[in-house]
C-alpha cells in the first residue's frame, strides 16, 4: 500500500519534514484493516505522515498501540486505538503539525482520543 504522503511498510527513506506513525501489528486483536484505514483518512483528509506497522511496542496491556513522533518534537504512545479513534486522530495531527515543539496547551479538542495516552516521550534537547 503506497500514498502519496508516505509508505506502509516499504522501507522508503525518512521524511524528516513529515510525522511518522508507527501501529503495532502484532497486538493480540489488532485489527488488520486498521492500517489501510488510518492510510485512507489520511489520505481524505490530505494530511501528510509517513504510515508504518512494527511487531510489538510493548503497549500489550492497552492494544491496538499507536506512536506519533517527528525530529524535534514530542512523541506520543497511545493505545487501544480504533477506526472510531480517526476523526480525533487527524485532529491530533493537524495539531502536532502546527506545534513547533509538539505540545499542546489544550488536550480537549482530541476528544477522547486524549484519554487513551500511554506516553508523551519529550524531544531530545541537544
């Protein structure tokens, strides 16, 4: 599966400009559409990340996981996500994007999506 944002899977050169989102494939009751359904409201959206699956992050406990991470700004876990997760999801990015440091004042406009993070993994500061 190749957009025109990023690659699934394709070991494509980084897109240091662009989010990268990692979905873990291996959760026990992942969901195996997930993948081309994120890819998809990507894509209608026309927001713009880099889309790739990973066996295990360790977010066992709360699956399906999700991490969003890009050069220079905070990186976020989130778990148990879900086609019901993606109208938050791309608000959350539109977000990450406009934030030159990938933090937000204000949680609320995700939705619920907000109470489904794990972790908020800071930048490196050097």
């Amino acid at each position: 599966m190749e957009s025109q944002r990023g690659w699934l899977d394709q070991g494509h050169a980084r897109c240091p400009g662009l989010p990268t989102l990692t979905l873990c494939r291996s959760c026990r009751d992942a969901d195996p559409a997930l993948p081309g359904q994120v890819d998809a409201a990507l894509a209608a959206a026309g927001v713009e990340a880099r889309l790739q699956q990973v066996d295990c992050m360790s977010g066992c406990e709360r699956p399906q996981t999700l991490a969003v991470r890009q050069s220079g700004k905070t990186a976020y876990l989130f778990g148990e996500i879900s086609a019901g997760d993606l109208p938050d999801l791309l608000i959350f990015l539109r977000m990450y994007q406009d934030s030159p440091d990938g933090n937000f004042t204000d949680a609320r406009p995700l939705g619920d999506l907000r109470f489904k993070a794990i972790a908020r993994i800071p930048a490196d500061l050097a």
